[in-house]
C-alpha cells in the first residue's frame, strides 16, 4: 500500500480530519493512479477522496480496544530504531 498511509487507530490525541483526508488522498491517488488529476476527472476525484475520508472517520469512531492508547512519539521511536535495524544508524 502507499508509505504515507499510517495507522490512525487508537492513538492519544485522536487522529484529525487533516490526517483522516490525507489518508484517504493518498490511497484514492493510489487506486486511480493519479497524482494531480485532470480537470475532467477532477470532480470525481475530490468526491472520492472526500467519501474515503467519511468512510474512514466512521470506521474509526467504530473500533473499541482495552489496549492503551499509542502516542505518535513512541511510534516515530520505534520507526526509527526500525530504519536503524535495517539501514543502519544514521552518520
């Protein structure tokens, strides 16, 4: 799927609808093929995006969990030591 694309569930603060959009932007971008779309196609495109995203909010607002909220520090930590695992530590 796209990089960009990042969990949204259960993190403290709750995701914002800036991250919610950008989501469903990226994986309509993904789906259509198309990163600046034409004017025909245009329409289509921002209506797509704006459906994914309400879609999104729903699903996210639907989800329970008993596990501790995740903050968006710890998991930027953990991608780092990730990338530092598989590239190698930064110079």
């Amino acid at each position: 799927m796209c990089r960009n694309i990042r969990t949204l569930f259960n993190f403290e603060p709750p995701a914002t609808e800036l991250e919610i959009r950008d989501a469903s932007l990226q994986f309509v971008r993904k789906l259509s093929g198309f990163n600046v779309p034409s004017r025909a196609n245009q329409e289509a495109f921002d209506r797509a995006v704006e459906e994914v995203a309400a879609s999104a909010r729903t699903l996210i607002q639907s989800l329970v969990t008993r596990a501790e909220p995740r903050t968006r520090e710890a998991e930027a930590a953990k991608a780092l030591e990730r990338s530092a695992a598989r590239f190698g530590a930064k110079a």
